[in-house]
C-alpha cells in the first residue's frame, strides 16, 4: 500500500520465525540485531534513516518535525509518559525524560551518526540476549558520536 502511493519501502527478510516473536523471547531479542544491521547499512551509505516498527503508527507526517532539528544526528520517542514540556508543546522533552527507557520502535539517524550506529551494532552483537533498547540507551548516554551528552536541549522545531 505504502509503495503505490510512492513511500520508499522494502521487505527485510530475517529468516525469522513468525510464530514466536513476543517480548523477549530469542526470535524479538533477534530482531533488535537485524534493525541495528539496517539502520548501520543504511548509514554507511550516506542515507538518514526513519525505522518505524510494524506494530507502531505514524499520525501524522515527521519530516516537518525532523527537519526542523538539523542538529540532532539520532532522534527516538521514550517511554516516559507525561510531557515533560506541557503537551502542547512539540518540541524536545525535557531532560527528566532523559532516563526513561527508550521505545526504538521509532528511530530517526542521520548518516552522520554512523559511528554510534556501529557501536550499536557491535553492542547488539557482543550480547545477543541484551535488549536492544537498553543497549541503544546506554550508547547514547556514553556520548554518542561526538563524544558529549546526547540528552535534549531546549532547541524547538
């Protein structure tokens, strides 16, 4: 339906099971490896990557939004439930947020993350039974590519 309409999609074949993908069974800490492996491929390309879990949505167009941060090289939702900012509010959350568990159901990476994409992937692979998402948190909070706090900023799109 996506491509009919234009949107750039492809199918990822894992060689996974469909039958036994729940939360933290083998074949779900698996797909943690695959996502890491898209997401480095594609950066190494030179292409910025928007994944998107198929059992999540998408409201509303996030172009708008992501081009409106240039400076952020790696972008996900958490799940920290209360708007740190008010929810009328639309840009960053605040720092509180921070040390909530990160949903990479939704990532956006710039290919200029590369670096932090690969120590994502290395991570991902060095501790197969981890979850991808602690493992994607803990990077980001080492400093991410350029080696300083990736927590949010006040910046607004």
């Amino acid at each position: 339906a996506l491509a009919s309409r234009g949107v750039n999609t492809f199918f990822m074949s894992t060689g996974l099971t469909t039958r036994d993908t729940g939360w933290g069974t083998p074949a779900f800490r698996q797909l943690g490896l695959h996502k890491a492996n898209l997401v480095l491929e594609l950066a190494r390309t030179g292409v910025d990557c928007l994944t998107v879990d198929a059992d999540a949505l998408l409201l509303r167009d996030p172009f708008p939004y992501l081009r409106a941060l240039p400076d952020a090289d790696v972008l996900t939702s958490s799940d920290y439930l209360v708007a740190t900012n008010g929810y009328a509010d639309e840009g960053l959350e605040g720092r509180s947020a921070f040390g909530a568990a990160f949903n990479i159901g939704y990532i956006f990476v710039r290919a200029t993350a590369v670096e932090f994409v690969k120590r994502w992937s290395k991570a991902c692979h060095r501790d197969p039974n981890a979850w991808d998402q602690n493992l994607f948190k803990s990077i980001l909070h080492s400093g991410g590519r350029r080696g300083r706090s990736s927590a949010p900023t006040a910046a607004k799109p």
